[in-house]
DNA sequence: AAAAG
C-alpha cells in the first residue's frame, strides 16, 4: 500500500463516544477528569532529592487529585524523596514530621490510581517515623470495598427499546465527496451492541479472592499491599527477560493471587493458604514483612543486566530474546542501539513523516545474510520504535485517550456509518495513564466488517493521523504454526498522531491498536483486550477446564463438536461460563 | 521471535 503524504485533517472535536460506542446522540458528558481522585488533602511536597521535573510532576498531581499548601505544618501529607533522619531534619523540624504522614512520591501516584487514599505503611517514607505516619495517614481504614455497588438488583435493564444510530452526517464538509456508503442515514445499531445502559454492578460477596481463577477474583487497580505485588513482579520480568517463562508463570500468579487479596497483609499466615502461594514465595513474603523489600528483587533492580534487558525490551519489537542478544553484544544504551541499527537521530525524530512500515521488512540484497543477528524478524520496526521511542514511553491521560476515540470513530462513522465500538485496553480497567490505545469496532451488519480494518487505517493515514502501520492482518491470514494464541481479528497495530485541530494535539506520536471483530464476537472480542492477561488467561483456562470450551478473543468454541457460541453481550460470555460478572475495574489481575 | 491483553 503506498501511501502518499496526507494533510491533516481538521477533525472538530466529533460527537462523544467515550469509553463505549458511537451511541445515538445523547451527548451525555460524563464526568471527566475535573473530579478529584482524592479527598481534598493538605499535602506539602518535600523538595530535597527531588529533582525539578519530579518536583512538578508531584505538585502537578497534587493539585489536580487534591490539595498542596506551601508549608509542611498546615500539611496533612509529607511527601518526600529522603529517606534518612537527619537529612529530612533539614527540611522539616522533626516535631512537626513527627504530627504528619510522611510518605514516599509513590504514596501520591499510587493513591492516585487507587482513587482514594492508601494505606500509608508501605510507603513510610523515614524508618523512625513509621508509626506516626500510619497514625496520621489518610486512608480511611475502611475495606476497600465498604461501600458502593453491591445493590440488590442484579438485572440489567432489559428495555427492548431499538436505538438508531443517526450517523452524525459527518461534519466534514470536505470529506463529505467520499462517503462511500450510499445514502444511509440511519441504521439500526442493536441494543446488545452497546454498553449496557446503567452499568452492571459488581457483586464482589459472590466472588473469592481465594479462587485458583484469576476471573473469579476482584482485583482492583492497585491494591493495599501493592509494594509486595511490585517486588515480586520485580522477579517476575526478570525471570522473563531471562527467558525462564515457567518460573516467570509462578511469580505472576503469585502476584495476581496478592493484588486480589484485600487485607493488608501483616502475617504470613494470612497469605500462606492462598492458591499458588508456596513455601519459596512465602518465604520471600515472610521476608518482605521482616524486612520491607525482598532481597533478591532489590538485587535484580540494582542489576545493569536487569536494567539494560528491561530498557531493551521496552523498546517495540524488541522482546527477552533480542534483548539478550544485544546485550551479548555488549551494547548497553539506546545509544548503542541507534549506531547497531543504523538510526540516523534526526530522521525519524521531530518530522511528521508517513512510514509505511511491512509486514516482512525486507533487507537490500547487498545487507542480506550480512547480520546473522535478525534473520527472519527484519528490523526495520526496530529502527522505527528506536526513532519514537521517547513519544511512545509517554503515558496518555484518560481525557486523551477518550479524544483519540472520538477522532477515529469519526472518521470510521464516514468511512461505514453505523458501527460500534468501546476503548479497551488498560483504559477500559481504570487506569488514569495508557500506555497505548485499543479500540475494538463491530459493525451490525456482519458483512460489512470485512475489510474495513484496512479502510479505516488507510483513511486515517490519508488524514496523517496514522503514521506508522506496525503491522496489520486479517481474518484470513491462514497461519499453519500458530504461535501462541494470537486471535485471527481484523487487525492493525499502529502509530498515531492527533490531527493539529485537536485541543489535545501536542505532536506527541502514540500507539492505538485497531481491532475489528464480527458482531457475533464483538463481546468476546472486547473481553480479550480489555484484559487484565491474567484475567483473560484465565477465563480460558476456567472455559477449557470446567466447561471443555475454548475460549479467544475471536470466539468460543466447544471442543468436542466444535459448536460455536454467540454471547450476545459482555454480561453474556460471563453467564455462558457460569462466572459472576466483574466489572473491568475489578479485572486488574496483573498490577 | 515478536506483537496485544
């Protein structure tokens, strides 16, 4: 597909499609960020061994979630980098720290995306301080889970009711000439093809945070005893990155097991009988409660191979292996990688260039064979990532995410009117930050999802909002060796930039992932990417187990018959599976 | 081998 270079596109702000589909119209507009995550704290930031983006990091978020004041004795919340006694003395008399919470930067970010304030005894930020820092931490002490939703009617609303998705004519008059689709105005979008109307409640007294099944465990998004969750993913991507994916397996279980459990955890004995908690993990938990930290993690962490393995990996298409082998090479900085992999600094820099990246990139004849280091995976994407990268390891705010929403749906409402979709993804599960943006589209006429993955990102690359096709496939891709279990949706993995009309376009590339799927697997579809990995992992496990089904994002299919099944919404595949329902906050299995 | 969750 060549594609020329487009112009940008003015995309004026389009209807509302939030988190859930090209509803009607009804622009209700939904809360959006104004709201406080946290209840308005008095927090004063500690400005030694902080650095000055840190600093303003920290009051950023301060602000918005809360409150700061410009003194530490009207503060509630100390927050602080130092670690030492002595050291923080200079900052704040020690009286005054001695009335306060005085909790690590992590304390903040933490509490943030917990949306309430933590339990302040992992994040202690002065040894001497601990208990008084607990005795004035801010959490309310309540369970998690006191309050909210646990309300008595679990039936959705059933309203038959047909709603009409009048396709907002698009508003671009310029593009208004291609409108492929023949005078169709209105088309019928089926009720069970959008978000159920009040939200389903999660009844969390009928689910066990003690199961074996990740799907049968509430996890919120971060949990009271989140820093041991950290440790031990700590070991976890370590044992990753060095390719021993079976012990990897148990640390990530573990983890997940820990992130649902939801009382701080104080003794062993409380975790000791959980699933998947055996005699080497809760000898490591036994020494977390001894001593705050797990040796080997802290080592791992202070590692070069640790950390240059993880950089590596960080970087898209680069995986454990390569990661590996490059630091076999002894390269050990990005810097490295640039000069290894021929990236010329500028090219791919600050330019909004259209790079049509192939699926199989392919070598001059004369490089072929030359490097024995990447048969078979060209590294063409390497280049390219190695190129986006500092754009791409930006996190990407809720309001923004929303908007990319909106801006795609647009331009897919012109391109087919009448299709659906919800953001998925870490989005869908609460996160306030996104790596990436994953969008699952239907359309509810079966016939006429074919194809479109390739329309719309051809459209959008038209437009110059994609820029960067990392790879793209569809339904039909017969693949003999299927690796690992990669769903056959119509999709593209891509990058993405803002059209310079958006009140949120600041030039910042990102990565949106486009996933078509048939109404009939829309809601299998959406459950896949929503996540969390182990969420999912295991709504196949408990389907392949209990039931003989299996289960992807591209469907359910009994084993014996190979009978398919149609769930005809999200509420559906969890009944189909006789699982309670748990919303996609409570599917954060993975910290 | 890698990519998504």
């Amino acid at each position: 597909m060549p594609f020329k270079r487009p112009r940008p596109n003015p995309t004026q702000g389009g209807p509302n499609s939030e988190s859930s589909s090209s509803r009607p119209l009804p622009a209700k507009q939904t809360k959006t960020s104004t709201a406080k995550g946290l209840p308005d704290m008095k927090i004063y930031i500690v400005q030694a061994k902080l650095d000055a983006e840190s600093i303003a990091t920290l009051t950023g978020l301060a602000e918005r979630h809360s409150g700061v004041c410009r003194n530490a004795e009207d503060a509630e919340v100390l927050i602080t980098a130092v670690s030492m006694r002595r050291r923080l003395e200079r900052h704040v008399p020690w009286e005054i720290a001695k009335t306060k919470a005085v909790v690590t930067p992590q304390w903040l970010r933490d509490s943030i995306e917990h949306g309430g304030p933590l339990p302040c005894d992992d994040y202690v930020a002065i040894g001497d301080l601990h208990e008084t820092t607990v005795q004035h931490c801010p959490d309310c002490n309540c369970k998690p889970c006191g309050c909210s939703d646990d309300s008595p009617s679990p039936t959705p609303p059933t309203s038959p009711r047909p709603r009409t998705a009048e396709l907002s004519s698009s508003p671009t008059s310029l593009s208004a000439a291609s409108v492929p689709e023949p005078a169709e105005r209105a088309v019928y979008v089926p009720e069970n093809l959008l978000p159920p109307d009040p939200p389903i409640p999660t009844k969390l007294e009928t689910l066990d945070y003690t199961s074996r099944y990740a799907c049968q465990r509430p996890a919120p998004l971060v949990c009271v005893n989140q820093s041991l969750v950290r440790e031990l993913d700590t070991i976890r991507h370590s044992r990753w990155l060095e390719g021993e994916d079976r012990s990897a397996l148990s640390y990530e279980r573990a983890a997940s097991v820990i992130k649902a459990y939801p009382h701080k955890i104080r003794s062993l004995a409380q975790v000791v009988k959980l699933p998947f908690i055996g005699t080497k993990i809760g000898g490591l938990i036994e020494q977390y409660l001894n001593t705050g930290t797990i040796l080997e993690a802290e080592t791992i962490k202070g590692s070069e191979r640790f950390q240059t393995l993880s950089l590596f990996a960080s970087i898209y298409g680069i995986g454990p292996s390569t990661a590996r082998r490059l630091y076999d090479l002894n390269l050990r900085t990005l810097e490295d990688l640039e000069i290894y992999y021929g990236v010329e600094r500028d090219d791919v820099g600050r330019q909004s260039q259209i790079v049509e990246v192939e699926e199989k990139p392919q070598h001059p004849r004369w490089m072929r064979g030359q490097r024995a280091a990447d048969d078979g995976l060209g590294d063409s994407w390497i280049r390219v990532a190695l190129g986006l990268r500092e754009d791409l390891a930006k996190r990407i705010p809720r309001a923004e995410v929303e908007e990319m929403g909106r801006v795609v749906i647009t331009e897919l409402n012109d391109l087919k009117p009448g299709c659906v979709s919800t953001i998925v993804g870490g989005y869908r599960r609460g996160k306030r930050e996104s790596n990436d943006v994953d969008i699952v589209f239907t359309h509810p006429d079966a016939s006429k999802v074919k194809g479109l993955c390739k329309s719309l990102v051809r459209r959008l690359h038209e437009r110059g909002m994609v820029t960067h096709v990392m790879h793209l496939s569809s339904f039909h891709t017969h693949d003999p060796l299927r690796l690992h279990h990669w769903d056959n949706l119509e999709k593209a993995l891509t990058v993405f930039i803002l059209p310079p009309t958006s009140p949120f376009y600041d030039g910042t590339r990102r990565r949106l992932d486009l996933i078509f799927a048939s109404p009939e697997v829309y809601w299998t579809a959406v459950i896949g990417w929503t996540g969390s990995i182990m969420f999912q992992r295991d709504i196949r496990q408990w389907a392949k187990d209990k039931l003989g089904m299996k289960f992807d994002s591209s469907g359910i299919t009994r084993r014996y018959d190979s009978k398919e099944f149609y769930p005809k919404t999200e509420k559906e595949v969890f009944e189909l599976f006789g699982l309670q329902w748990v919303d996609p906050t409570w599917r954060n299995a993975d910290l």
